[in-house]
C-alpha cells in the first residue's frame, strides 16, 4: 500500500492551516485556510508570486489615483500642523492652488500645468488691488512641491514630475529699506508706549517680529545677558543682549508668561500693524515694513566691521548667503580694506628695519643654519 506523500509546507494548528516554506533562503509563513485544500492553492499561490517576483515578472501594484485637493488636505492635517510653524500661511497658499487643480488627481499634474499656473497667478491682483509678488507666487510653488515630495514619500505617487519645476527669481534687495540712524531714532521717539520697546529689541537685536512678540520672560536671562530664541526658522539660538536692550526689558513689568502681553487676548500681542504704520506716518517715513528693522540690524552690524559668520548667528540665517544680502562694498569701504593691508605691511617693515628687530632675525638665521 502506498503511502499518501507527506505536505511538508502544510501546518494545522487549532483547527487552521498555514503555509510554511523557504525561497531564495527566506523562510515564507502565511494563513493558508479553513481546509487543507486551500491551504494548498495558498501555498502554489506564494511559490508563483515570489518566484515572478525574483524573475521580474511581476506587475507592479497600480496606485489609485488621488484629488489633489483631497492629498492637500490630508496633508495640511496629518504633517504641516504637527510639523510646520508656518502651517496657517500653507493654509493661504491652497486657497489659490486648490480652485486651479481642482478635479485633477496628483498623477495629472505636470509642470507645464505649474507653468499655466504661474502665468495666471502673475496677472492676477491682491484684494488691495495691487499685483501678487512673485515671492508670493515662489511660495505657493514651493509648498505645491513639498506636497508632492510627500505625496512620493508616503507611497501615492511613485516620482515627484514638479520636482524640477524652476520659481521666480527673487531680487531679495529690490525691496529691502535701510534706515539712516536718524531715521531710526525719530521712528522710535514716534511710537507710542506699547510700540517703543518693541521696536528698540528690533532694531538691536535683529530679531524677526514673531520672534519678539511671542518672547517669554524665562527665555529672558538677565544674567547672562543673553535672549534664548526657541524654534526659530533654523532652530533654537541664542541672542546677546547689549546695554539698551538689557535696560529696555528690565523696566517692562515682568508679571505674565509673554514680554507683550495682552491682557484683552489673555495671550502675546499678534501684531503691531496699526501702531507701526503710525509711527511711520508720524516719522515721515514711507515705504518702511517692520522686516526692514531686521535688515537695518543686519547692515549697521556689518558695517560696522562684525564678521558674516557672526552676523548670521546672531539673525539666525541657514546659511551665510542669507546674510550676503547686507554686504554692501562701496568704494570708501573697499578703500579702508585696502589701506589695513598697507598698514600690515607697513608694521612688517618697520621691524624689520629698526636694529633690533634685524639683529633678532640674523640670530634666527644663524640658529637655523647651524641646527641649534
């Protein structure tokens, strides 16, 4: 009588059964079925899949296809407001981006669609009436591509096609206003009680307006004269304090958790839109934005002769071409750094020439020769 062949790969445990095999020096478990008969197919089934697997035979899974306007979604919730302090200003952005891709899946968008996109936002005007910026438009166009690297990173679309996609280029100079000390001086005497200190720590420190605002007196450390920026742009950093800061902080009452407290709010003080266009007004200045007292900062510290690496620390730039953009060589400047070579060159003669120091340096010379 023969023997019915044994099924090795074949395992029942508590009334199931359950494929257990090796391929290609992997060791293969799965659920095979009810019955042992299906346990069977399952196992053919696995031996099939693994070995068009390892020839290539394989199809690759189809993805399925994805609104664009539902990834952002999904994208703006689960990674940009647990990920992204400038999530809100995504949540603008997409209030453009949206309406134009609109009923098209992240596999439909190429770059020619972003390219269509840029002419239209280009000639298009803000609710002011005024044209939108093309830095405006670069960060619609950098979140659009970030939402795509995602998309790619999570598995919903196998290549990221806007990954070459080219933004504007900025002329981070065009607008950037400098302020001549006296302007600077008439600007704070303008202000009123609440703006004064404010601008004061602007415009010694560098500091952007959010970083100043949501400022808490435990980051304030008197001690060490030092002001300790958390989750900054480029991460957590350090600021010194230098004397008109330190007395500026020191006579702002110190009972709430934020330096500018609102007491309507319960919280930091948002904004100080209306009261710095104020004191513009009042100044006789035009055309100043509160980001410019971060570029005067800037050039009155490299001016004055703070080396960039330093200058960058301190604003809290990602990289020292950020802080190019303050690095004004006219030709008085260029002038200065010239003379400091002669008089380098000059001190060099002038030891060289006197007695002793040519006496000191024939010694050297003998020394050297005679190998002592």
């Amino acid at each position: 009588m023969v023997k019915p062949k044994k099924d090795r790969n074949l395992k029942k445990v508590d009334g199931k059964w359950y494929v257990d095999f090796t391929f290609d020096k992997k060791r293969i478990r799965a659920y095979g079925g009810d019955t042992k008969e299906k346990a069977r197919v399952t196992l053919a089934r696995l031996k099939t899949d693994k070995f068009d697997e390892k020839m290539g035979f394989k199809k690759p899974e189809k993805k399925p296809d994805i609104l664009f306007e539902k990834f952002a979604d999904d994208f703006i919730e689960i990674y940009a407001k647990q990920n992204k302090r400038s999530w809100l200003r995504d949540e603008v952005s997409l209030k453009n981006l949206k309406p134009f891709f609109k009923g098209k899946t992240l596999k439909d968008i190429g770059p020619q669609h972003v390219e269509n996109y840029k002419a239209k936002r280009k000639a298009d005007k803000t609710p002011r009436g005024t044209m939108v910026t093309e830095a405006t438009i670069n960060r619609e166009i950098a979140l659009l591509k970030t939402i795509f690297n995602k998309a790619v990173e999570w598995g919903k679309i196998d290549v990221n096609k806007l990954a070459k996609v080219k933004k504007f280029k900025e002329n981070h100079n065009k607008n950037m206003k400098i302020l001549k000390d006296q302007e600077a001086i008439k600007l704070i005497d303008m202000a009123n009680s609440h703006l004064k200190p404010i601008l004061v720590i602007a415009l010694n420190t560098g500091m952007r307006r959010s970083e100043i605002l949501s400022l808490k007196w435990e980051n304030v450390n008197f001690r060490k004269g030092l002001i300790f920026i958390k989750d900054s742009k480029s991460g957590d950093r350090e600021v010194p304090m230098n004397y008109t800061v330190f007395e500026t902080l020191k006579e702002l009452p110190q009972d709430h958790e934020y330096v500018f407290f609102n007491p309507q709010t319960e919280t930091h003080i948002k904004d100080v839109k209306t009261s710095f266009k104020a004191a513009c007004d009042d100044a006789k200045i035009e055309g100043l934005r509160f980001h410019d007292l971060r570029h005067t900062a800037a050039s009155r510290m490299i001016q004055a002769g703070v080396d960039l690496v330093t200058v960058s620390r301190i604003l809290g730039h990602s990289t020292i071409q950020m802080t190019m953009r303050y690095v004004h060589s006219t030709t008085e400047i260029m002038r200065a750094a010239v003379d400091k070579l002669a008089k380098i060159y000059e001190r060099t003669r002038q030891k060289v020439d006197s007695p002793t120091e040519e006496v000191k340096i024939k010694g050297a010379a003998s020394r050297l020769k005679s190998g002592h």
